[in-house]
C-alpha cells in the first residue's frame, strides 16, 4: 500500500509562505496551528508583499481584533486590495492578534496608541522631511510642509477638523501611558482645587482625580477643544469639569494648582514667563504649578527621547525641550520657589514649585 502525503490547506500555505518574526510570530501575530506534518509543502504565497503588510496592519489597527475579521473600510483601506480580505476570512480560525497587539494597537483597547501613530504618520513625518531646514533657518516647518504660516503653530495643528481629533488623540494616548506616574510624582493631595491649563481632551485630569478624589479637577482650554473633547472624549463617570478660554488672552479661574502638561515646550521663554507670572498672580496663597516635560539631561546628550522631541519641537513650535535648571530659572524668575524635580522614568516628567 502506498502511503500518499498529507496535503496541505491553502489557509495553512498561507501562513506557511509569511515571514515569522522570532517574538511576534507569522505577520506579528500569534498563530494558531494544528499538529498535523507535512510530507510536502507547496509554495502558494499571497499575491504580493504588500498584501501580507496590509494583512498585519489590518489585524493590527482595527477593532476587533480576536475571532472574525472586522470589514476592511473600518481599517480605512480599500476592499478590492488583491483580494487579501477575503483570504482574511479564511484565516479566522487559525490566527489572532498578539496580546500586546490588542491591548495597545486596537482602537477599541483603552490603551490603544491608534491615534498616536496615525498622527506621528501623517503629521509629525512629513514635517520631519524638512529637519535639514529647520536645523539651518533655526524655525518650524509649519509653512514648507502644510502653507501655513509658522508664527501661530496651532494653526497648523488645528488646520481641519480631522487634524484636530488626531492631535486629541495623540494628547489622549500619552496620558493613557503616563498618566499615572505624572500625577503620582509627588502628593498632590493638599491642593483642593487644580486646572489643568490646555489639558486637552480631560485624560490627565481624570487620572488626576482618580488619585485624588477629594480634589475638585478643571480642565482649562480653548473653546473649540472643549467642545470637540465633551463631544468625543466624554467618560460617563467624569468628575472632571471643563471650562472654556485662553490662557494667554484671557483670565484664567483661580486655583491651588496649576498644571502644565507639555505647554511650556511649545513656547521661547519670554512667552513661558508671561504666561507663569499670570500663574502665580492668580495662584492662590499656598498654591503651585506643576508642570509636565520631557526633561534634557544637564548636558543635553540624553535621554534620547528627550532629545528627539525637542528636535520635533523645532520643525513644529517655537519651542524646546529643556534640562531641570532651565526650568528651576524660569520659574524663579516668575515668582514661585521650592522647585522639586522628579523623574518618572517614562516619556515625561514632573516639575513642581509653590508659590
């Protein structure tokens, strides 16, 4: 009797003809598969590279990762691409996304970091297309890069609807990340009333109210942010409060402490001081500000990622990222005292004086 081999499903050739990453698996993703063996295996690979790309990515950055296939217009790619999602289909039984996957890639995750790459994608890499200029002119990209004029920076940022909520997104995934450690560096628990000056969509607040519940949180912020942040970054047990204005035009509401989360990065000093000796006008005796950066080491040669957002500051504001004594002088210089640095070990760090 003549023993034929196995043959093999083309579902299972499939995944069989894609790279493997030695951590992630086949696409990045972890891989379901039975014990069968093959005597023989044929080569049937998808009909191009970029359709094992899309497949990953599709998988990756949509909700719904587990189980069935989500339709391809909810990843915002085309459905006729070279047939690779009906392939996808097919697929369901045997491949998921990895744990890390779902938990950070996901857009239904509450750690998803969607927002965040799709902004760096499509704004932060096309203004870093212009480094070598902004390096030799000393000035944001703002206007090579998008026609906008580089004097109001968040012109740029804000330019569309759609650009704005990706922004949002970007300020909403950092704190989902860091949030906690900000808000923990140091005990903040004496100050009964905080604003978050520019706090966004209200997720660092919320982390800050959760550490402190007997606190009353605000979130301080243009019109057009409040509005967009009520509308689509809304939590239905939300403690926090938002209030519309501009920190720089207007009043600002008094407060036990002010925080500053990634504002005084955006600006040259003249216009940080202006903007902290209205601070401590307002502040309330006994109050502070804190305030929330990427902190340079003293020599500016670290950490890397420090350095590496200060480069982007220079394509997109008029800012810098800065060591801990830029930072101590500032703040003296407009009034406050006491200042207490603390590093997180993440992406930001915290800096808080008193008044």
């Amino acid at each position: 009797m003549i023993r034929r081999p196995f043959s093999v499903h083309p579902r299972q050739q499939i995944l069989n003809a894609a790279p493997r990453h030695r951590h992630l698996g086949r696409f990045g993703l972890k891989t379901k598969t039975n014990n069968k063996t093959t005597a023989k295996k044929k080569k049937n690979h998808p009909s191009s590279p970029q359709d094992r790309i899309i497949l990953a990515s599709f998988r990756a950055t949509t909700s719904g990762c587990n189980g069935r296939a989500s339709v391809p217009e909810r990843a915002g790619l085309p459905v006729q691409t070279s047939g690779v999602f009906q392939r996808l289909q097919g697929l369901k039984a045997l491949y998921s996304s990895t744990d890390v996957a779902n938990l950070y890639l996901a857009k239904g995750s509450g750690k998803s970091l969607h927002d965040m790459i799709i902004y760096q994608s499509q704004t932060i890499y096309p203004l870093w297309n212009n480094m070598v200029d902004a390096v030799r002119e000393g000035k944001n990209q703002n206007e090579k890069t998008f026609g906008l004029p580089p004097e109001d920076i968040f012109q740029a940022i804000y330019r569309s609807e759609e650009e704005k909520l990706k922004f949002m997104g970007l300020m909403n995934s950092s704190w989902v990340l860091d949030g906690h450690d900000i808000v923990t560096a140091f005990n903040l628990s004496c100050f009964q009333e905080i604003v978050d000056l520019g706090g966004c969509t209200g997720a660092l607040a919320r982390e800050m109210a959760k550490a402190y519940p007997s606190s009353s949180i605000t979130v301080f912020d243009l019109p057009q942010i409040v509005e967009t942040a009520q509308k689509h970054f809304s939590q239905e047990s939300n403690t926090v409060v938002f209030q519309s204005g501009d920190f720089f035009s207007g009043e600002i509401p008094p407060a036990d402490l002010y925080v500053l989360a990634r504002i005084i990065h955006d600006w040259p000093d003249e216009k940080c001081l202006t903007l902290l000796r209205k601070i401590y006008d307002t502040c309330k005796p006994g109050g502070g500000v804190l305030l929330v950066e990427a902190l340079l080491f003293e020599n500016r040669r670290g950490p890397v990622m420090a350095q590496i957002f200060s480069l982007n500051m220079l394509v997109q504001t008029e800012g810098r990222e800065r060591p801990p004594s830029e930072y101590t002088r500032i703040l003296n210089k407009s009034g406050f005292h006491n200042v207490q640095v603390c590093r997180t070990g993440k992406s930001y760090d915290a800096i808080l004086a008193v008044r």
